[in-house]
C-alpha cells in the first residue's frame, strides 16, 4: 500500500541506512518551510517497507542530528505504525536559517535537496537579516489554521470599499499570499496580530482619581488583535470624557461635543499599535487622569527626528512594523506617509485643546490635556466654570439649602427674560433627560450629559419634578443621599 507523495515538508527513506541523506533533508526543509517530517521505512514512491528497530536505533538518529546539523534543533523522534509495520517519524522545526548539514547549507526545490550556491547563500542571508530586523515579517506563532477566516474576510470587504485593494475574497490561502502573509506555508506575525484567533496581544486601560497614578476609579484590560484592541480602547476612552451638548431649538435633537476630538483619540491609538515595539513583553496602555489623557506604546521614536517634524511636515515616515502598517493602509486605517501626529495636532487644535508628545528611553506617550469641566448657560454657550469633586459629595441633602438660597437670586433674572422662549426647550430638555435615563445615571452624568453646571437650577427645573411626576425614580429609594445614587427613567 502506497502511503503517499513526497513533498517540500515530508521526505521518505527506505531505512536508517540513508541517515546522511535523511539530515541533508532535514536541513533543507527548515532552510525552505520551517519545519517538515522524514520517515524511515518508506519508499520515496510511499511504499511502505517498514523499519527494524533496535534498542539504539533512536538514540542513534538523535545523536546524528545534534552532531550533523547546524544551529542544532530538538525534534520528536518516535516510532510509528503504517500498514502494520513499524517506521520512525522525525518531526521537526526550527526559525534560525540558514541550517547546515555535514557543513553544508541546502534548499528544498520540490520534493529534492539541492545544495546552495556561494551567491545563493549569501543572497539567503541577507534576505533572514532583513526578515529578523522587521518583527513584523518574522514567523508567526500559528499556521494557516490560526487565522480567523471570517476577520479575514471582512478586512477585505473593507479593503475594497477604501479602492485600495482591487480583488475580491477566495480563500485565506490565496488572500494571505497576495497580502505577502504567507511564505513557503510560514505565516509572519503581522497575520496573526491582524487576523489570528488567539494573537496574544493586550492592552491596559485605567482611570485614576487625580492627576497622579495613585488611586484607581476603574482599571481594565483587554486582549484581541490589534484592531479590535484600537477599538476597544477607544470606547473606553469615549465613555470616560465629557461632552458638551448643543441643544437644537427648532427640534428635539442634539449635537455632542467631545472634550477631546474622537478623531485625535482614534488616530493616537492606531499609531500606538503601528508602532510599537512588539518584541517586548510591555503592552499599550491608555491612562485616564482628571486633567489629561495618555497614550502609550512600547518603543523609542526613530532617532534624528523629533514629532515636531512631522507636525510641520518636515518628516519621512519612518515605521518600525512596514507590513503591518501595509495592512493598516489598505484597510484605510491609517496613511501612508507618516500624517498621524499631524493629524492629531490639526484636530486638537482646531478643538483649542492642548496636546504633548513624549518620548523616552523606553516608548512613546500621547497627551491630552482635558479642558477644565465644561459648563454651559441655557442656550447652550459654554464657559469654565466649578469642578467636579464638589459633585460627588453634594447630593440631595444640600439640594434645599441651595436650592433656596440660590432660586431667588438666579431664577428671577434667569426666568424674566427666558421662561417664554425656554418652554418649549425644557419640554423637549425632559424628554431627552428621560431617554437618556432609560439606563440609571447618576446626578453627575445627567448634568454633564446635558452641560448643565448650576445644582441648585437642574433641581429644580428637571430633577424635583421628574421624581415628583413619578417619571423618573431613584435606584435607592431608601437612602436619598446615597453616593451611590442613580435615576433612571420609568420607561425604562
């Protein structure tokens, strides 16, 4: 019975007789694909004949290859049974090219072992030390069955509605080739961080009680592929910010202002995978602190080149994973030429809110600085005003002592000159609050949701009579002054 075909991974020797041809394979299988088997006992037609096995015939062929077979490799040498005969399988794998049998360096060209050239070997070097400098391009952990076929898939649906890929979705085989993914049936690393089931990858996120790193109000992790992570962290920045809201007078709609452009938050984050440094065990990390906002990555800025060349578009871009910012081009993800930081300053700008990049021996930081806490007057103009930390602890108990302080002297100004054109605005003003409550919200978010600064006038114009109305209702009825107090809509 034949048991099959030779290939570039698997060789056939009738038996361990043939123990110098069976190195030589091994050497040039890992210098072609990586890693192979060889069997002893079958024909290179896939007859099998079987394999007398003596005490040291196994030993025998460990030795020959740790003596033979230069870097050295640990294969899996064991006995098998095909046909009812027995045979010895070496399994084996290796990612230190070039290999050298007896001395020698050798190729697979199909199914035969061909010995390299003086210029053929020199040619192969300089390919691995191009390989080993990118870590994008070294060999990834996974073969072809790590990779998520329907992640794959969807990239290049992507890909072809940005017109920067022209060809529809086969297989994976196919795409990953075309994507220069795949060598020789050797995946790189930049198709398991895009496109594996289990990459590996991780980022830290984390918001801090103050300006220091001291106090944690939350603190998260995440693992997936890079671009899952991006959006991942970006929610989680999203949901951490304060937003200005503009109230639309003519209908009930809204415009949400972000204290920091979602464009510049984004972009940050798909440089920060782009470029790190992923042979360090270190992983990105997003930090929230009440007046700022940072990113960072593992991985030094490129030496000569400072971010405010590229800011005034003086720089060349310079990246430290080429293929994986391929990848990230096609998709549309980022760009080509190294516009990242100047888009992140342009945006931040344009939104007056200040920014910092910092490099250091060991990576390279975004900074956000937060606006002070947003307010706004009743025709949605903003201005700073107040902070935040007086909130948490001024709940409903001081609500009627301000409240009566504080009405005669505002609302009277405030209500002669707006209460006829504010009607219908704080009809519409309660209907939102009452949609955005549909979740419980603490008094804090609701205000800042609406950018509502005054304590004393969101009482009494929209929280007092929602809960009066029964509309709206507290998560702790028994205890009013809770910090942990949170209103949530009946509609719910």
């Amino acid at each position: 019975m034949v048991f099959g075909k030779e290939t570039e991974t698997l060789e056939f020797k009738k038996s361990t007789g043939e123990l110098k041809e069976a190195v030589i394979s091994v050497a040039s299988i890992l210098n072609k694909s990586g890693k192979g088997e060889v069997y002893f006992g079958i024909k290179n037609d896939g007859t099998v004949l079987g394999q007398q096995i003596g005490d040291a015939t196994l030993r025998d062929l460990s030795r020959a290859l740790s003596d033979s077979l230069k870097p050295q490799i640990y294969p899996a040498i064991d006995v098998v049974s095909i046909n009812d005969k027995d045979c010895v399988r070496i399994a084996f794998a290796g990612n230190q090219p070039p290999y050298y049998a007896y001395g020698r360096a050798y190729i697979r060209v199909a199914d035969e072992d061909k010995q390299m050239s003086p210029d053929e070997l020199e040619a192969f070097i300089i390919k691995k030390h191009e390989q080993m400098s990118n870590w994008d391009s070294a060999p990834a952990r996974i073969d072809i069955n790590g990779i998520d076929d329907a992640v794959l898939e969807k990239y290049i649906g992507r890909a072809n509605a940005a017109g920067r890929l022209d060809y529809q979705y086969t297989d994976k085989e196919d795409i990953l080739g075309r994507l220069n993914l795949i060598e020789n049936g050797v995946l790189n690393n930049t198709s398991e961080v895009m496109f594996g089931k289990d990459p590996g990858l991780e980022i830290q996120m984390a918001i801090f009680a103050t300006a220091e790193r001291l106090t944690f109000n939350d603190i998260n992790r995440a693992e997936g592929r890079v671009l899952d992570l991006v959006d991942v962290a970006e929610r989680y920045i999203r949901n951490a910010m304060r937003y200005r809201v503009v109230i639309d007078g003519s209908q009930i709609s809204r415009k949400e202002i972000p204290e920091i452009p979602h464009v510049a938050i984004r972009e940050a984050l798909l440089n920060s995978f782009c470029h790190k440094n992923y042979r360090t065990p270190q992983n990105n990390e997003v930090a929230i602190f009440c007046n700022r906002i940072e990113i960072y990555n593992p991985g030094t800025f490129p030496t000569g080149v400072s971010p405010d060349d590229f800011i005034k578009g003086k720089g060349r871009s310079i990246h430290r994973n080429p293929l994986l910012a391929q990848i990230m081009y096609y998709s549309k993800d980022i760009e080509r030429f190294g516009t990242g930081l100047k888009r992140i300053a342009d945006a931040c700008e344009n939104a007056d809110v200040k920014f910092e990049f910092i490099s250091d021996n060991y990576g390279f930081t975004v900074i956000f600085y937060r606006p002070s806490l947003w307010t706004s007057d009743n025709n949605g103009r903003t201005n700073e005003n107040n902070n935040t930390s007086q909130d948490t602890s001024q709940d409903t108990s001081q609500d009627t002592s301000q409240d009566t302080s504080q009405d005669t002297s505002q609302d009277t100004s405030q209500d002669t000159s707006q209460d006829t054109s504010q009607d219908t605005s704080q009809k519409k003003r309660i209907a939102l609050i009452l949609a955005f409550c549909t979740s419980p919200r603490t008094r804090n978010e609701i205000q800042e949701y609406f950018g509502i600064a005054n304590r004393a006038y969101f009482y009494r114009k929209f929280l007092k009579p929602l809960l009066e109305s029964g509309q709206l209702r507290m998560t702790l009825p028994d205890k009013p002054n809770s910090r942990s107090q949170k209103y949530v809509s009946r509609h719910k």
